[in-house]
C-alpha cells in the first residue's frame, strides 16, 4: 500500500511528538517520504530508528529526545525544530498514554500526569507553533484523540476525558487562528494494534468483541492512519478546519 504523492508536503517543516514508535513511527516515515523535513520527539532512544528511516527513505529525520510532560523542554524542541527546517508548518501532536485505571482508584498526581500527556502538552505545543506559522502564511495541525470516548469506553476515564478535550480544543483553535490560515483538524483512530497494545491490551476476548462493532473486519495497524494524516497536513485539505476524522474500521459514526 502506497500513499499519494501530495507536493506540498515536499520541503514541508514538520514536528510530530512521539514520532520514533508506534503510529509516530509510521507517521514519521510517511512524511520522510512526502521529502519533507521531520523533526520528532519521543522519550526513548529513538538513534537506531533515525538511521534506518535514512537509508530507506533517503531523508533524515531530527531526533529531538523530550518527555513530553516538561512543557519548557518541548518548547525548546519546537524551537530547535524550527531553527533546523525552518518554521514548523506541520505539526502533529500524536503521543499519548492510554494506561488503564479506575475512577475510584485515580489519584491527584494520577490525574495530573495522564492530563499532562494527552491534553496539556497537545495545547503547548499548539501555542509554541502559531507564530511560526503565521509568519509562513499558514499551516496545519493535526491533533490525535481517539475513538474510546465517543464510544464511551470504560477503564481509563481520565484519559477520555482528555480525548473529548483535544476535539473541543481543536475547534476552538481552528476558529481562532483560521484568520491566520491556520488549521487545526482532530484525527480518531480505532483500536490501532501496535506493539505496545498487542502486549498490554489486546486479548484475544477483547479483540473478538471489537471485531464485531468493526464494520471492515481486519484489525488496524498503524500503517492504516499515515494516508488520512497527510491528508489532514497538505493543501488536499485545505478548506477542511475544525473538522473530526475518524479512521476506525466503522465502529462509530458522526452526523
């Protein structure tokens, strides 16, 4: 499976957090083959991964090690990012954590932390590139969710909770900088099978009573989400602002 070639990612500054595993990794790897210029940031070592995606793809990506909970540390990346490619024109907030837990087990520093990752940082790194791209005439972002709390999914609430204020942020930053040519889009995955998950998550119980919500009955893999991603990030899209893609299998739908 090949993506379309869209010109306008070609030479594109792009920032994506978690960009060295998992979906990131694909992410990564799709817009390398855009040409455009990467930058990501991920906790882990991410060096071995640097290099193979050179030799494929014959681009390389800028490593930028950052926990994406220090807020001053990832806008400094973004700031490094910039001075590399050039403004970031394309920014991609895709890390997460979804660890389960229960409410009635949640505590303060809990709470704290999983907001941290999956809302905090996504509104940090929003603002740390705005005026770059402002300054460039324009850019996209596009901010990950997922499908869990639109299906109203038990067993990690804080991070729902989260998911549902990504999507609400996402609208508000489209109205607010669409004057700017700023877009900001929300992309929803399904239940994504990447290695982490198939370790932790994905027993076979849990993902036979998923497969049959699925209308398209095949699991998705993180290849699935790289194609609906640069659509978001290119010009094929450009009219398309505070908008909420899903890309699931048809679990849940909108209207």
């Amino acid at each position: 499976m090949s993506d379309p070639v869209y010109p306008d990612l070609n030479g594109a500054s792009v920032f994506i957090t978690g960009g060295g595993s998992g979906i990131g990794a694909l992410l990564t790897e799709g817009f390398l083959r855009q040409g455009a210029k990467v930058a990501f940031v991920q906790r882990s070592d991410a060096f071995d991964f640097v290099t193979r995606m050179e030799a494929e793809t014959g681009n390389r990506p800028l490593f930028l090690p950052c926990d994406i909970t220090d807020i001053a540390r990832l806008k400094s990346c973004i700031a490094e990012a910039s001075e590399a490619h050039g403004p970031v024109t394309v920014l991609v907030n895709n890390a997460a954590n979804d660890k389960r837990h229960k409410t009635e087990e949640v505590t303060e520093e809990f709470w704290d932390w999983s907001q941290a990752i999956n809302l905090k940082a996504y509104f940090f790194a929003c603002q740390a590139v705005v005026q770059g791209m402002r300054n460039a005439g324009g850019g996209a972002i596009v901010n990950f969710s997922s499908v869990s709390y639109m299906m109203g999914n038990a067993g990690y609430p804080s991070y729902t909770s989260a998911n549902g204020g990504i999507t609400a942020m996402t609208r508000s930053l489209a109205r607010e900088f669409g004057p700017d040519k700023i877009r900001a889009n929300a992309l929803l995955p399904g239940w994504v099978l990447t290695d982490k998950q198939l370790e932790l998550w994905a027993s076979p119980e849990d993902l036979a009573a998923h497969m049959d919500k699925q209308c398209l009955k095949e699991h998705l893999a993180p290849r699935d989400i790289v194609g609906g991603t640069l659509f978001l990030a290119s010009d094929a899209s450009r009219m398309m602002t505070g908008q909420v893609m899903v890309i699931d299998g048809g679990v849940v739908f909108s209207g």
